[in-house]
C-alpha cells in the first residue's frame, strides 16, 4: 500500500499543507514543536480512524477553528482510493471514494499502519496493559473482524463490572449469569486471537531479533492469560466452557473486589531475553530493540498475508538508538518494499541515501519546502 497524495487543514497546528509523499522513505525534519508528530498522526488517524496519543477529537483540531480536515489518496494492488476525514468535537465523518467507510474492521484493514514511538520504549517495562495494547492493534491489521470482538469483549466487561460494582453482597444468579456466558464466549475468543498470533511472531522475531538488530541471545514472546485452558492450548470453544466454570467459582471474590479478576483484561504478553523477564534483566537498549523487532515482525508478517508492506510511521526513532544500533535498522529498512515516514530533528541520523529519500521541513506547523 502506498500513500500517494496527502492534504491536512487545521490539524493540530498543521496549516494547510498539501505533499506527494515518496514511494520510499519521507523524512519530516524540524524543531520540537513543529508539527512533525502532529503530521504523523494524522496519517495514523487516516488508517485506525483514532490518534495514538488523544482520546477526545477536540484535541487534534487547531484552537480556535470549528473543524479540522484530513483528506489522501492511496494505492494497492494497482486501484487507487481516496479518502476525506472531517473532524469536529461531535464526531467524525469519514467517505471512501466518496461514500460512506462501511464496517469499521474493514475500513482498517485495506489502510493498514505500523507505529513506532518514544513511548514505546518503556513497553517492557510499563503495564501489562501496553503490552496487551500492543496485541490488539496488532489483530486490528491481521484480522479485520478482531475490532468487532474486542468492542464487544469492552462491551460485555463494562455491563458485568456494572453489576458487580453497584452491589451490596449477593447478586442474584440471573443477573450475572447472562454476562458471564456472554464473557466467557468472546474472553475465550479474544485470549485465543492473541495466544495464535504472538505464536505466529515467534518465529520471525527470534529471527529479525539475532540476525537484523544483531542481538545474539535468545528472545522468545509468550502470552500468559488468566482465561483456564489458553496457555495449554485449548480452542475458544474448550477454553469458553473452562472460563465460564472460573467466573462462576470466582463469583465470591469478584463480589469482594467489586470488578472481574481473570479474562483477557488481566492477561499479559512477556518479552523474554534468554529465558529471563527483559524488564528485569535487559538493559535500556535491549528494550528498543525488542520493541523495534517486534514492530518489524509485523511488518514481515503483514507483508507475507497481503502481498505488500503497510506504511511505516517512526517518530524520532533515532534519538532512541546508539550509532550502531540506528545504522543496523536503516540496513535493514533500506531492504523493506514499502514506504515509511519518519520524525526527526538531526537528518544526518537517518542514514538512507538521498536517491531515495524526500525530505521535508517543518517550522510553525508549515512546510517550508512543499505547497
């Protein structure tokens, strides 16, 4: 997939600015404050329909406008589609080729992103809900209809977590027992998505991790869910049945604690570096290059599924790496068919050849050398 056209109007503190992105790499250079990020999320708002850093819209339109615009052209397997965003504090409206986006799951699966940001660094290390983050956005790209099944996973867990927080001591069996079939049914599901898919990395990452970013221990991925039956590789259907007897045994407690202890909520996926917790054991850089590694898995995996690479977007990725470590990533990106867009203040750490680069500077949240 590429992105062949791109026009941004009061986004954040983007003026209107209109580019055609190189086929290859696109290199956003400017101050802290420039407007590099911001044009950066909004090509990640084009693909997910949401920002990776904002959850209200009226913080990704410019202070004193009424609406901000994003509009683009895309290419994939030789057809062309365009896409208009408009965005108010009400809501957003979107239209592909002129007509409204259909299912959501499906919408993200054609405009497919990868995103690599300073805070992804502290992934190891963070809560268990990054790591869990991490996963979905990951099935958001693999598997169009995952979006579905974790809206409802959120759906369900809300409703049950309700019922448990409003109560005072017993609940009626006939009150939760709906929920608890209902979560036992897509928690089952969403669990088992996750452990087939870190199954899936696993290979390629111990691959990418030794031979690519030049890390010669051993690093594995494992999911560890609290869903009875995950870990030893029971199907949704099995895993489903075995869930809903623990809900049902962990009534007591939940009631206690006034919320659901296990389900794909509580689970976790571990980064291991030679049979050892990474967060424990590994080092500052140990932790960017599994974060790196696990981003590039993707990014082969996706390209093995649908023929083509999905764009790339790496925010001031070379501030986190040592000289070493930052030229054995652009060896490597140099080799990968697909396009990337790239953040930074020092242009000379991004070391691809200019042959094959465009580079574009910000300042105020204009371009400085684009219409």
């Amino acid at each position: 997939m590429q992105l062949t056209g791109l026009e941004i109007d009061g986004f954040r503190n983007l003026r209107l600015l209109r580019l055609v992105p190189s086929p290859s790499f696109n290199v956003f250079i400017g101050d802290n404050g420039a407007g590099k990020t911001n044009l950066l999320e909004a090509i990640y708002f084009l693909g997910r329909l949401r920002s990776f850093r904002a959850s209200r819209l009226e913080q990704l339109i410019q202070h004193g406008r009424a609406q901000a615009a994003v509009s683009a052209t895309f290419q994939q397997d030789a057809m062309t589609s365009r896409v208009d965003l408009e965005l108010t504090p009400q809501g957003r409206r979107v239209k592909v080729d002129g007509k409204g986006p259909g299912r959501i799951g499906d919408y993200c699966s054609r405009f497919q992103v990868v995103l690599f940001t300073p805070e992804d660094v502290e992934l190891p290390r963070g809560a268990p809900r990054l790591r869990r983050q991490l996963l979905d956005r990951a099935l958001f790209n693999h598997r169009p209809g995952y979006l579905a099944e974790a809206q409802r996973l959120a759906e369900v867990l809300q409703r049950r977590n309700a019922v448990l927080h409003g109560a005072r001591g017993a609940v009626p069996r006939d009150l939760l027992e709906p929920y608890d079939r209902q979560l036992a049914e897509v928690g089952a599901l969403v669990a088992c998505r996750r452990r087939d898919l870190v199954a899936e990395l696993g290979p390629a990452f111990q691959r990418i991790l030794a031979q690519l970013l030049g890390v010669h221990e051993a690093g594995e991925l494992r999911y560890r869910s609290t869903v009875p039956g995950v870990d030893e590789g029971a199907d949704p259907e099995t895993a489903s049945q075995r869930y809903l007897a623990r809900l049902t045994a962990d009534r007591p407690r939940d009631l206690a604690l006034r919320t659901t202890t296990t389900g794909p909520q509580r689970d976790d996926l571990l980064l291991l570096l030679a049979g050892r917790p990474l967060k424990e054991h590994g080092s500052q850089g140990q932790h960017r290059i599994f974060v790196l590694a696990l981003k590039i898995t993707e990014i082969e995996l996706l390209r093995q599924q649908r023929g083509s690479a999905p764009l790339l977007l790496l925010d001031d990725l070379s501030s986190e790496l040592d000289g070493r470590r930052n030229e054995q990533l652009f060896d490597y990106l140099a080799t990968v068919q697909g396009q990337v867009f790239i953040t930074t203040t020092a242009p000379a750490l991004v070391r691809i050849p200019a042959a094959n680069r465009l580079d574009l500077t910000l300042r105020g949240g204009s371009l400085c050398n684009g219409s």
